[in-house]
C-alpha cells in the first residue's frame, strides 16, 4: 500500500515536472536547499528565544507573586482577618497587592466562602473549585499556579495555614513534628498584558530582522546557485559544441569531481564514436574493394576471352574455372556478410536447444581433418569431461569451425592443432591451440574486425575473405561469452572461448565478467 502511494506521488511529481520543466532544474533545487537552510534556522531560534523569553518572564512573576502572597498569609493570620475582616492594614496590603500586578485577590475561609474580594463582586459568595479544595486539605503542598496564555493571566493559590508544634510525645517517648493548620485560601490572578506586550515588540523586531535575512539569504541563495552550477553551464556548452560540429576535441571541465566523472564517460562515449566512424569508414572501404577484385579478375577474364577470336576450348575452360571461382569467392563474402549483418542486429533470432558440446565438436573436427591431412596437421580434440549447454547449434557450430579451420589454415606443413573442451559448474571453456605463424602484438587487438588480415598474401592465398573472426565473435557475444586470443610470432595462437552453460536471454541481466576481451 505504502509503494503504491509512493509510486503514485512519483508519477504525479513527474507528470507535474513534464508541465512545469523548471521543476526539474537543478539550480533551482540548489536555490530552494540553500535557502531553506539559511530560513529555517532563523525561524526555529525566533521561536526558541521568545518562547524561553515567556517562559522564564513568567516564572519570575509567578515566584514573585507566591513569595508576597506567602507574607500576606501570614498577616491574614496574625490580624485574624478571616474573622474580622475589617483590618484597614490587611485590606491596604490587599488593594496594593492587586493593584501591583494588575490583577484581583480572593481570600477565601475553610468553609469555601469568599471574604474578601478585591473587585468587590464576590463577597459572601462560595467558591467551587477543585484546586482550593485540594489546597485546604492539602495545604502547602498543594500550592499550584496555571498561566493562561489565551486570556493573558497567571493564576496563583497559596493556602493560608501556619505550622504548629506539639509539646507531647508519643508512646515511645519521642517528640513528634509539627502539624499545618489550614485556616483557609488565597485565590490570585495576576495579569500578563505586559507579558504580552513586550513579546509583541519583541516579535516585531524579529520579524524585522527576519525580513532582512530573508533578503540576505534569498541574495545570498541566487548568487551561490548561479556560481556553483557554472561549471554544468560550461560542459553543457562544451558538449552542445561538439553535437553541432564546432571541435572533435575532448572536452575538460574539471571543477568538481561529479563533472570530471561526466567529462571523462562523455570523452569515453567520444572516443567511441570516433572509432565506430573509423571504423565502419574501413568497412565500406573494404566491402567496395573485396567485392570490387572479384568483379575486376572476372572482367579482365571476360575480355580477354573477347579479344581472342578462335581461341581454344582449354583456354575457355581454363578462364571459365577461373571466373567460377571468383564467383565462389564473391558468394561466400556476400553469404558471410548477410550473416555478420543479421548479427548485427539488436534482435536475433536463437535456437536454443540442449546441445551436446563434445559431439558437436566431433562433427567439425571430422569435417576440417581432411583438409589437415593434405598438409599433414595433426588435429586432436582433448575432452576433459562431457559437456551439455544450451546454445543456438548452428551459430555454435560456425565458431568451432572457423576457429578450428583458421588454426589448420594458417599452421605450418606437419603442425599441430589441439581443441580442449571443459567446464565448470557455471560455463563452458572451449580453447583452439595451433603452431602456426602466430599474429604480432600489434594485429591481436585487430583480428576480429571485418576483413583484417594480419597476412594479406596469406590470407587470399588460403581463400580467407577477413570475416570469418568477426561473425565468430558476434555468435559468441550473442550467447553472452567471451571470446580471448594470445599468441607469440613464429609459436602459435590460441583462442579461448567461455561460454554460459544456460543460456540468458537479453530481458535477464548479464552476469559479471560477461564483457568481451582480448588478449
């Protein structure tokens, strides 16, 4: 229920955002942080100060008030006011006490009836209240005051009791302690309008300082969110500057770690592009010039045919065989190609199926041993356990084949070819080993891009179109593998394949360590 709300919240924050795009800058969150933190902190220390200001004006006039209306107790008592109320000096300090604090005094006897009012409305009348109730039986423990913010006054009771000493002892022989005489209570309220009064002047001036600190903050917000984001202005003018074609540098805005993190995937991501265009500039340059030769050895045979009249049926038979291996060659290039090409795309078709790995590996090695037999290469498959994954057969099938055929091809007479097979509990590793001619340090990083060859002669020499490597890496990569090369000049080459032994789909997440490499 809780997600559902928050994700609700969400979608309305972000539909909200979509009409209001301002919303979603950066600068303005800045801005609303800053000045949040600047305000609020003003407002919380006005309120701490007037409201401990209240408290501690408060509690001083209700101490003060107890302390006068404990020494008018005691005159209640020694004039025996509450039986005679007539004493002029009880009646003047009572006036005075009211008249001091802007309030009124009740004295009230045992028998809850007012003796004395100060605003003279009371008199005689009986009072009903729980708290000098409590106080007469209670006594000076009872002593209670309430301060009423709303109606602006402190109410204070203070019973009217003296403490008597007792001359007898109990059966023990010990004296005991004195007992309170309650004879009746004091019934105060004592005005806060000055309180009041001085809280609301304070209050003004804090809220005249508040305004100023509000300006001074709001100022202080801008400027700082301008200054601080300047350095996004000037990578987001950078970047529009290479969009629009202006430089093909890299950029380099530095100012804060977050931007040179931005810089440094933006100049990756650039880099990137600049290599895909180099790249795919090649490819064109050599798909027109592959097809091109072909199509340039068959003219060239055509017209000579045309040129000699009469010639003999061998010679035709001769340049015809000639021209239908071109056009052999040119099929094949044009069939690997269509097949690098539906590679290529985002969504490939893949049979997946149960395959067993070592049978599969048994078909292409009989398939290939023929052509290791006419040079004499010994082709051996090592199978350290018996391997079954899921995988696409035929995709599958084109990878041990051409890396099988690449290590005959380019092996020497009388070499050696050793195809291993192996897993463990997640993958298959299947490694391609031969001792041939070896690739250069310089080509290895190379050799799976479209027509590179590290030998030219060599390679038009065994047929080779450059690529073979190529479609094998991507049927590896769309199974979610790896595919490595080492090799050393004049040693061998080997290639080592790992494979999932389940098969993920594009919609599950790759697992760890799935990113091609090469050695």
């Amino acid at each position: 229920m809780a997600e559902n709300t928050q994700n609700t919240f969400r979608h309305k924050l972000h539909a909200l955002g979509g009409k209001l795009p301002f919303l979603r800058s950066l600068r303005l969150r800045l801005f609303l942080l800053m000045f949040a933190v600047g305000i609020i902190p003003c407002l919380i220390l006005r309120y701490a100060i007037l409201s401990n200001y209240e408290t501690r004006v408060v509690s001083s006039r209700t101490s003060e008030a107890q302390t006068q209306l404990r020494v008018l107790a005691n005159h209640l008592i020694i004039y025996d006011y509450l039986n005679d109320p007539a004493s002029a000096v009880v009646n003047a300090e009572l006036t005075q006490f009211a008249s001091f604090y802007d309030g009124r005094v009740l004295v009230i006897d045992d028998c809850l009836r007012v003796v004395k009012d100060t605003y003279g409305m009371s008199d005689g009348k009986t009072v009903v209240s729980g708290d000098v109730v409590r106080c007469l039986k209670e006594g000076s423990e009872a002593i209670s005051s309430r301060y009423d913010r709303t109606d602006q006054y402190i109410e204070v009771i203070m019973p009217i009791a003296e403490t008597k000493d007792l001359e007898d002892t109990d059966s023990l022989g010990e004296v005991t302690d004195g007992v309170e005489q309650v004879y009746g209570v004091l019934l105060c309220s004592i005005s806060t309008d000055s309180i009041a009064a001085t809280l609301s002047n304070l209050g003004r001036r804090a809220t005249l300082l508040e305004i100023i600190m509000f300006l001074v903050v709001f100022s202080l917000s801008f400027i700082l969110s301008q200054a601080l984001l300047k350095p996004f202005d000037r990578l987001t003018r950078a970047i529009q500057d290479v969009r629009s074609g202006f430089t093909t540098s890299a950029i380099r805005v530095n100012d804060y770690l977050e931007t040179e993190h931005i810089v440094d995937a933006f100049n990756q991501v650039l880099g990137r592009m600049r290599a895909l265009d180099e790249s795919r500039q090649d490819f064109v340059s050599n798909v027109s010039h592959e097809l091109k030769t072909p199509m340039t050895s068959m003219k060239v045979l055509a017209d000579s045919l045309l040129a000699q009249k009469g010639a003999p049926e061998e010679m035709y038979r001769e340049f015809l065989t000639d021209i239908d291996h071109e056009l052999d060659r040119e099929n094949n290039m044009i069939a690997e190609l269509l097949s690098l090409a539906k590679m290529d795309r985002k969504q490939v078709p893949m049979n997946i199926s149960s395959v067993n790995i070592n049978q599969l590996l048994e078909i292409v090695m009989k398939r290939v041993r023929p052509i290791a037999q006419q040079r004499d290469i010994e082709l051996t498959l090592v199978s350290e356990r018996e391997v079954t994954a899921e995988v696409d057969e035929v995709k599958m099938t084109a990878v041990f084949t051409n890396l099988i055929e690449n290590a005959v091809k380019y092996n020497r007479d009388h070499g050696k070819v050793r195809v291993t097979i192996n897993s463990d509990h997640k993958n298959f590793i299947l490694t391609v080993e031969d001792t041939g001619i070896g690739i250069p340090k310089e080509s290895r990083q190379r050799v799976f891009e479209r027509f590179y060859r590290v030998d030219k002669s060599r390679s038009r020499e065994v047929g080779g179109t450059g690529l073979g490597l190529s479609i094998t890496k991507s049927a590896v990569l769309l199974h979610k593998g790896t595919i490595t090369v080492d090799s050393q000049v004049n040693a061998g080459t080997k290639f080592t394949v790992t494979i999932p032994l389940n098969y993920i789909s594009s919609g599950q997440p790759e697992p760890e360590g799935k990113k091609d490499s090469t050695a």
